[in-house]
C-alpha cells in the first residue's frame, strides 16, 4: 500500500524537525511525503531542504493557509491512503504499519482513527494518553465532537492520527475548504461520514502538541464557529437540557441495556483479541 503524507507548515521550524522525522522514520515500504511550506522566513526551509532527498515533493511560498497548502499537497499525491500532519506534532512510531495492517485486513474500512490520541507540551514530553470512547455520524452531526453541547461532547477526532482511503476522499470532494483557517479538519470529516462510517482502533498513532501559540489556544472561540457552521448543512439539533439530563441518567445503567433507553449510539473499535489473532470490528454503545 502506498501513503501519501502532507505536512503544511509556516513558521514552525521550533518543531518541525521532529515533526518531519517522525514520518520519515515510519517503516512501510511505499510512503509518498509532500511539505508544503507557507513561506517561512525562521529557518524552516535550511530545514526541509536537509530532508529534501526523501521528500517527494516540497516548496516554500506563500499561501491562503492550512488548507490550501493541504489541498496543493494532496493534488499532488498519488497514494492509496492518506492523511496529514501538522509541523508540531508527531506520528507514533508504529503509526502508519498499523494503519497499513488494518486497511489490509480489512478491506470495507475507509477511514480510522484512534481511541488513544497522545497530547505532548510544547517540550514535546507526552503528558496525556486519553481513552475516546468511538464515533458516530449522528452524534458527530449534533456537536459530539466539538465542544459546543456541554454535556453532550466528548473528544475530538484527533487529526494527526485520522487516515483514509484515497477513494473516500475523491467521494467526498477531494479537497478541504480553503475558506476555514482553523477547522477545516472538522469540516472535512462532516463530508468523509456522508459516505463511510469510522471506524477506531485502540492504538495510539500521532501526537498532538499543545501550545500556547495554537488556533485552539488563542482563537477557541473562532474555531467554534467554523465548526458550528460546518455543522449546519446537516441539520441535526444539539441535545437540549432535558435530553442531556436522561442522557446522565442512562449511562448508569449497564452498558448491556443503553440500546433499550433510545439514546445510544452504535460505534465501530478495531481490535485484535489476542496473540496472533486478526484486525476484527466490534459493534459497542455509547450515550
């Protein structure tokens, strides 16, 4: 299986060379990396350039942003699965073997993601591995994976450790919305679940750095506005105080029963159920 990776970047050459070797360093036999840099003025491009033989491709000039970089980036690819990463974070070593050992497995999986995403300080020490607990398209659709229901959210889809089959993406339009500069993520995996459910798996697979100089960080409120504008084309009502009362409610009951109450939601894991076995899916609840 070939990978496309991209990576936009502007300005962050604090971070990108761990960034850029924790894709190089991933051990798949075909793996197509693109960078594409805003043009940075701090470094970055003395930076990509000692890379540049194991790049397929790479330049250095101005854009629009995250997502038109993104979006030259992936125009230029030509892999079978694909995903990005951002110049301050990093992938798990391990990531892309075992996003490639379960695309093999299983064939009707489009796209995955984590039930473990790892967040790092600006140092890049690892200070946080967080359990999710799955996802579902129409509690996606009512703000599941934003915070903007209190009571309702629970985890966003963990970008760097999100990847899919090029035939997904070319369904669900081929591009990002270069016209969002800070949740363009969000917006594309509200298209990618019009067409194919996500499945996770419970291994960790890239690193989020958090830091002070984020979108998320300086411009919450900015982002949550894309992300409830992203929203709004599907039509889904967030839960109002009565729902997310009973919602409380439910979740003690045993997990058995949450089918019973009218609440849950099913979700996809990816599991192997022990020494030798096979990428299976298992079909949980959640409320």
């Amino acid at each position: 299986m070939k990978f496309s990776i991209v990576t936009p970047s502007f300005q962050q050459n604090q971070f990108l060379e761990r960034s850029l070797a924790s894709v190089l360093a991933q051990e798949v036999d075909d793996l197509e990396y693109i960078v594409i840099d805003g043009g940075s003025t701090d470094g970055s491009v003395e930076t990509i350039k000692r890379h540049a033989p194991r790049l397929a491709y790479w330049t250095s000039r101005p854009d629009r942003g995250y997502a038109d970089a993104l979006n030259e980036g992936f125009g230029r690819s030509t892999g079978e699965i694909m995903g990005w990463l951002n110049s301050d974070d990093m992938l798990a070593p391990w990531a892309l073997r075992t996003v490639e050992s379960v695309f093999r497995a299983l064939p009707d999986v489009e796209w995955i993601t984590t039930l473990y995403p790892l967040v790092m300080d600006e140092d890049g020490l690892v200070i946080a591995a967080r359990h999710t607990e799955g996802y579902n398209a129409d509690a996606f659709y009512r703000g599941r994976n934003a915070p903007l229901a209190p009571g309702f959210y629970t985890s966003v889809i963990q970008q760097e450790s999100t990847f899919w089959r090029r035939s997904l993406w070319e369904r669900a339009g081929a591009r990002l919305d270069a016209g969002l500069r800070m949740a363009a993520d969000f917006e594309l995996w509200a298209r990618l679940f019009r067409h194919a459910e996500l499945h996770a798996v419970g291994v960790p697979l890239g690193c989020f750095r958090f830091q002070q100089g984020s979108f998320t960080s300086t411009r919450m409120d900015a982002y949550l506005a894309e992300c409830r504008a992203a929203l709004q084309p599907y039509h889904r009502a967030a839960p109002r105080a009565p729902e997310r009362m009973f919602r409380r409610l439910a979740r003690l009951l045993p997990r058995r029963l949450y089918p019973a109450t009218g609440l849950a939601y099913p979700v996809s894991k990816i599991r192997q159920e022990g020494r030798g076995s096979q990428w299976t899916v298992a079909r949980e609840w959640i409320i």
